[in-house]
C-alpha cells in the first residue's frame, strides 16, 4: 500500500495557534458629550418672495470710444449702432458724406457729436434700439427776450 500527499510547506514545524487579545468595554458615569446631533433646525418650504423691481434706478450706459479716419456716415451709423446691438438707418442724400471723427463717451454723447461735427441730425431711437440719421433741414427756433418782446409792444 502506498500513501502519497500533498503540503505547500516543507519541513515547517508545528504552531501553536495565537491567543486573542480581549478588550474591555469602556464604562464611565457621564454621558458622551454631544460631538453630533442628528436633529437640525430647517425652515418648511414656501413660495420664494414676490420680485420686487425698481424703476427709480439710473440708466447706466458704458462707455466707449468712436474712432473713425475718413469713413462714410452709413459706416459711421453702422458702427455705432453694431456697438450697442441697433438697428441703423441713414438717408441715402447724406449716406456717402465722409467724416474722421475720434471721441469717446456713452452712445448719446458720441452720437451727439458725430451729429455736430457732420451737421446733421442724429436720432437715437432707445425704445426701438434704433439710430437715425437725417438731413439737417430744419433750423433751430431762436426766442426773442422779454426786453425785446416788450420793447415791441410800445
């Protein structure tokens, strides 16, 4: 009779088995200070407040700058509407008359430059963001005085 076996071990000797290490429960008199409390306060739900929109506040407008060396009032018009996302419109007797302009303010101020120094009339439409350019026809009203309406009168 033959026993054969296997062992993944060769000539290792006999262990005994480890004896396991027992703890105490810890016990003491007073109670664990409160590190974690699992109540939080919380707010119920409700509708979020009514939006409150104020008309009192000032419009603010940016700042910017036109420079323009010897261009058309249509590109003039163009560029300054494409600045603010308007629409632009020039008349066609005045759309090919050149201008070199190089200033810097809101688009009110540099379209009431670009309005003096072509002589002619700038609207600037915000309502519709819109800007228009007409001929200069019309001639501002001059007022007389009091004196001199008074002086007429005698």
């Amino acid at each position: 009779m033959l026993v054969f076996g296997c062992s993944t071990t060769i000539g290792k000797k006999y262990q005994e088995p480890k004896k396991r290490k027992v703890f105490r429960v810890a016990s003491s008199q007073l109670p664990p200070e409160p590190v974690y409390n699992r109540l939080r306060w919380a707010h119920l739900p409700d509708p979020a407040p009514a939006r409150v929109v104020y008309t009192s506040a000032p419009k603010i407008d940016p700042i910017m700058q036109l420079k323009l060396n010897n261009a058309t009032l249509e590109q003039a018009a163009n560029s300054l509407a494409r600045a603010m996302r308007y629409r632009s419109y020039v008349a066609g007797t005045i759309a090919n008359q050149r201008i070199t302009i190089n200033t810097l303010g809101t688009l009110d101020e540099l379209g009431a430059a670009l309005a003096k120094k072509a002589n002619v009339h700038l609207v600037i439409d915000h309502k519709n963001k819109e800007i228009r350019v007409l001929k200069n026809k019309a001639v501002k009203p001059e007022y007389f005085s009091k004196e001199a309406v008074r002086d007429e009168h005698k």
